[in-house]
C-alpha cells in the first residue's frame, strides 16, 4: 500500500508550501544518497520523499492528489494513456472526475442520496499571537456562514405534504451511462443531481 505524501513529509495536510519545502529539505538532507553510501534503505526513502515533495510543491499536482491519492498523479492508475497527462498541465479532476469518483467513492457507482454525509469544506483561519498568548491558552471568537437545512421542507425540496419519488431518467441509481465510441462511462444523473429521488411538487 502506498503512503501517504503528507506523512512522508511528517506535515499536516493543510501545510503551507513553506512548511512542505522546510520538511522536504531537512528529510533531503538527512536521506540523501551522498551522506549514506551503500544504504539503499536510506535511498529508497530519498526516492519516496523526492516523489512526496514533487506531487505537494505543484498545486495543480496536490490538488489531484488530495482528491484522488497517487492513482490520480499516475493518470488513474490503469487508464490508457493515462501517463501522458501526468505533469503536462491537464486537470485530471476535470477529465476523469466522474470515472474517479465511480471508482473510489465506494458506494459502487450510487448516488449519496440525501441522508447521507457530505462532508463540507475546510476552513483556515490565520491569526496572530503572542508567545504568551500561545502558553497561557486564549479563546478567539469566530465568525462564519454555514448552510443549514431549510425549516420548511426539511431539506427535501418537496412540498409540503407531498413525497420524494425515484427519479425516472436514472432509475434511483444518481448516475447515467452513456458511450462514446467504445468507451462506455457514466456521469452524474442531469435530472437529479445524483441523488436518484427527485420532488413531486418542489
């Protein structure tokens, strides 16, 4: 199993470029070749932090990586082709998404359906303190907008008194197949956003 860039590095995955860079070239320093001759154990590790510090000091690169892990950098891991894209400036979310997201949502190809979680965005506040600040502990009050569920229709969309019905362009399933050429991919279903139910009386 392949591991993790962030942990390679020994930084938190919302590091800045700063502290990826600082990591990279303390971990260069300590592994590199030339400071241990004849330890491939050393070598294999210099390799692993190159291609580590590589994929997160690109931002298109990490944001493939954030989303689809080593698989998206290789061009998917088994599609045709696929190393062509690796590094050429093609965002391989905007192309494969679809087929990424079938492959490794595991939830084989269904839509989320709308009980179930998403996971919203992360957000980074920066703030300035004191040395003192840090060690005696201080509370900073935060202001942000979140999205909240509708009080009236309970975030179902639907009128109220009447129901969900399954959505009858995709079948319940939140996703559509369609061919091109002999290529045979599905996307997200146009009419219900992936969910599989849609209102009957929005």
């Amino acid at each position: 199993m392949a591991e993790d860039f962030y942990n390679l590095l020994g930084v938190a995955r919302n590091a800045s470029e700063a502290e990826i860079k600082a990591a990279f070239r303390k971990l260069a320093m300590k592994y590199h070749p030339d400071r241990n001759p004849g330890n491939k154990e050393a070598e294999e590790k210099f390799r692993k932090i190159n291609s580590a510090y590589e994929a997160l000091s690109d931002p298109k690169k990490r944001q493939v990586y954030d989303q689809y892990g080593e698989a998206g950098l290789s061009g998917g891991g088994g599609f045709p082709g696929g190393e062509a894209f690796a590094g050429s400036g093609v965002d391989m979310s905007e192309m494969f998404g679809d087929v990424f997201e079938q492959l490794f949502s595991g939830g084989g190809g269904r839509g989320r359906g709308r009980g179930g979680p998403r996971h919203g965005a992360d957000l980074k506040y920066e703030i300035d303190i004191s040395l003192e600040d840090a060690f005696r502990g201080m509370k900073f009050p935060l202001h942000f907008d979140r999205v909240e569920a509708c009080p009236v229709c309970k975030g179902t969309g639907a009128k109220d008194g009447s129901s969900l019905k399954r959505c009858p362009t995709c079948r319940g399933m939140g996703r559509v197949q369609f061919s091109q050429g002999f290529f045979s991919m599905t996307q997200t279903c146009p009419d219900c956003g992936g969910e599989g139910q849609r209102e009957e009386k929005p």
